[in-house]
C-alpha cells in the first residue's frame, strides 16, 4: 500500500467495500467459530466446523449460519475503513525517505489495532451475542444429563424460551443497564487481540507484497496481494486465537446452566486452563485463519485494483 498515494475517500471507501465482499463470503465460517470456542468440556454440541455448519443448517436454516451478519455489515464498514487507513497514515508519518524499518513497522501496525477497536469492540459484542444464540438455544431444548437434573419441569414440558433479540433489541437493553459501557465490554481483551494481529499482519504484509514487485519500484501484481494477505491474515490469526477465544467467553452474556462464568480476562484464562487445558486456547482456529486469510486477501486486492479511485473518478471535479 505504500507504493502509491492514495486518497482518504479512496483508502475509506476501499476498505468498506473490501469488508463487505469479505464479510459476505465466509460469516458462516465465523458463526462457526464462534459457537467452537465458545462451548465448554461437557457441554459440546459439535465436534468441528463442518459438523456446526451442518446441525445449524437443520436446525435454523439456510440463514441460520448468517445470524450477526447484518450487524457485521452495517460495522465493518468502518472498521475496516479505520484499520487500512489508519495503519497508511502511521506508515506515512514513520516513513523516513519511503522506507521504514521492521520496528516502526510495527508501530504503525499497532496503532491501526488501537484505533479500530473503537467499532470493532460493540461490533464483536452484538455479533457474539446473535451467533451464539443458537447453540444457546439448541442446549436448552436438548439439555445434557446435568441441566435435566437442574430443570426437570422444563424439559419435561418442553416450555423453553429460544427467540432470539435482535441487534436493536440488544443495544437498548445493554444501554439501558449499563450506558455505553454495556457495548464495550470486553474491551481489554479486544486491544490485547487486535493490536498484535496487527503487529503481526500489516508488517508480514508488506514484506511477502514486496517479494512479488515488478522491479525495484513497481507495484506488485494483485494476485501477489493476495497472497500475500492471505498468509499474512492466517498467520495472524492463529497467532493471536487464544487471546480470540478469551474475548469471545468474555463478551458472552449467555450461557449453558453448567457452564462458567468468568469476571476478567485473568480469571478467564484461569478457568480454561483448570477445567479444559492448554489446546482450549486454539478452539475454533482453523476456522478463524479460514475467514480471516480471505477476508484480508480480499481487502488488498480491492485496495490494490483502486476500485474506489475507479468510483471516485465518475464524480464531477471541481474548477480550478
């Protein structure tokens, strides 16, 4: 992205539409994830994602796997918008003749991860909150031996609630309880996930785009982008997955009757390591390289193709 000068409309509307595109094609995957990490020992419902995808499909439908998608859509806009913009604009004020070292780099990165979180936390809270409302669902009408020991007259009588709310419905009740606060809640444990991926990602970025230039100074051709933003999304993304898994438990408003509850990101990690071990730290991490490697490969090449600029150049320029 550094090898041209690129508007701000244009860098905002590139990332908007590459969020959408992205968002689009592999939510089912995310609702996936989200469901994986979010089951506890003793309390699973699906073995892997296929086996999650396929049981939403019976139970919720087609559209069941796009629960939290338009909440998603309507966000990711900006978030997006503000993580590609924003780590051009850092790379641009380090820069020192053009170029940059691997250490501001990663600075540049790391402020991109700080500013997003500012959508992406309400974002993620609603959007966990929508998927995982099927599992939750799905728990309740098929209970386990212990919640039938827990809620007999329930199961017996088949009476249990399973509508889901609305995004809407989620805001105003998490307002009207807990003000603003109610919609970052997790928002620790979102800057302890967003700001290494970025570390991570941006400057891995960069260096395999340059690897793939024509020339010293050409830019690199987009299927080199990517590429190079797939590896450098999944890569990422797994590096960073049991800091995902942590925020997503904690951004969880519901839960199994049996399952637990956490007060911190620390007591979290805490519980997981007590009651499911180490591996519960890379729940749902396949599943999270496999949206996160298109959804970025995606991004670079709608920012490298300059659909925006293509957009932008039907508009009426001004008099000089």
């Amino acid at each position: 992205m550094a090898d041209k000068q690129i508007s701000l409309p244009a860098k905002l509307i590139n990332g908007g539409i590459a969020g959408l595109i992205g968002v689009t094609c592999v939510f089912p995957i995310d609702l996936a994830k989200t469901r994986l990490q979010n089951q506890q020992n003793g309390c699973r419902l699906y073995t892997s994602m296929s086996d999650c995808l396929i049981k939403t499909i019976r139970s919720e439908g087609y559209f069941g796997m796009y629960r939290g998608a338009a909440v998603n859509l309507t966000l990711v806009t900006p978030e997006k918008a503000i993580k590609l913009a924003a780590n051009d604009f850092f790379r641009h004020h380090l820069s020192k003749d053009g170029k940059l070292t691997l250490l501001k780099e990663m600075l540049a990165g790391c402020g991109a991860g700080t500013c997003q979180v500012i959508v992406t936390t309400p974002m993620e809270m609603l959007k966990i909150q929508l998927q995982d409302a099927g599992r939750i669902g799905k728990r309740k009408l098929n209970p386990d031996a212990a919640q039938r020991k827990l809620m007999p007259e329930m199961v017996a009588a088949g009476t249990v609630e399973t509508k889901s709310p609305t995004a809407m419905q989620l805001t105003r009740e998490l307002f009207r309880e807990k003000g603003i606060a109610g919609l970052y809640k997790g928002l620790g444990a979102t800057l302890l996930r967003d700001v290494p991926f970025s570390i991570i990602y941006f400057p891995l970025f960069a260096n395999l785009n340059n690897l793939g230039k024509r020339g010293v100074d050409g830019p690199a051709p987009f299927y080199v982008s990517f590429i190079s933003g797939c590896l450098a999304g999944s890569t990422a993304a797994v590096a960073v997955n049991p800091v995902d898994v942590i925020k997503t438990r904690l951004q969880s408003l519901n839960r199994g009757s049996t399952e637990d509850t956490y007060s911190g990101v620390t007591d979290c990690i805490r519980k997981i390591l007590r009651n499911e071990g180490p591996s519960a730290f890379l729940k749902g991490a396949y599943c999270r390289a496999l949206v996160i490697a298109p959804l970025f490969g995606i991004a670079q090449v709608i920012y490298f193709l300059g659909v925006a600029e293509y957009l932008l150049s039907f508009l009426p320029k001004k008099d000089k």
